[in-house]
C-alpha cells in the first residue's frame, strides 16, 4: 500500500474511534511517546495523555469527525503529513501536521502532531 494510502488508512480508523467515542482507540494510532499540540487544549504528552484528552473531547459520542491526507511523504522509519479534519459546526475544521513513525511490525504511528484551527477570514 502506497504511503499516503497507509496515513488515510491511520485516520480512517481514528476517526471511526472519535465517532463512536473510543478514546482509547484514537490514542492508539500515536506512539507511546507523542505529543499532540492542539489549539483545543493544553499539550499532551505521552498516548495516555492523549487518550486522557480525547475522553473529554468525546464524551457523549463523538460527533462527525472526518480527515482527509492532502500530502504525505515518508524517508525509511519516519515521514510526514498535511491532514485536513472537520469535525461539524462547534468545533469547525482544521489543518493537522504530523510527524509519523514506522513501528517494528512496520505500521505507521503519529509520533508528533501539530492541529491548527481553520478561522474565519477578519471581515
């Protein structure tokens, strides 16, 4: 599977976690040692932390959520991505850029992941 196709696949399965409130399942496509900067939230800093965050962010189901890989590179064990997410009308749509990290059974981790809030433009 082509890498990009692989990084959609990751997200596809966060985001089928996010939608029916699986915290635990959307922190286990971070390693171990992530780090998740969000403009939502305080810095997470480990997948427990992570998980711990999207407890809160899904309680009581967690909505629409969806995300699309607009690019993706990768260079041996680790590699990049660009992610647009939307997540409905409260939370709105951003962009997400990630670090990922090859594992030693070869699947692909978000090591590191930067979201950034799409804004209104300033009337």
């Amino acid at each position: 599977m082509p890498f990009k196709a692989d990084i959609q696949a990751l997200c596809d399965r966060m985001a089928a976690a996010y939608v029916s409130g699986d915290a635990a399942g959307c922190a286990a496509v971070f390693t171990e040692d992530a780090v998740l900067l969000s403009p939502y939230a305080a810095a997470a800093r480990s997948r427990a932390a992570i998980e711990a965050l999207h407890r809160v962010w899904t309680a009581g189901g967690g909505g629409k959520k969806s995300f699309d890989v607009i690019e993706a590179q990768a260079d041996g064990d680790f590699g990049w991505c660009l992610i647009a997410f939307a997540e409905g009308d409260v939370t709105g749509a951003g962009k997400t850029l990630a670090i990922v990290r090859r594992q030693p059974d070869g699947a692909w981790l978000i090591h590191r992941a930067s979201l950034c809030a799409d804004i209104p433009p300033l009337a």
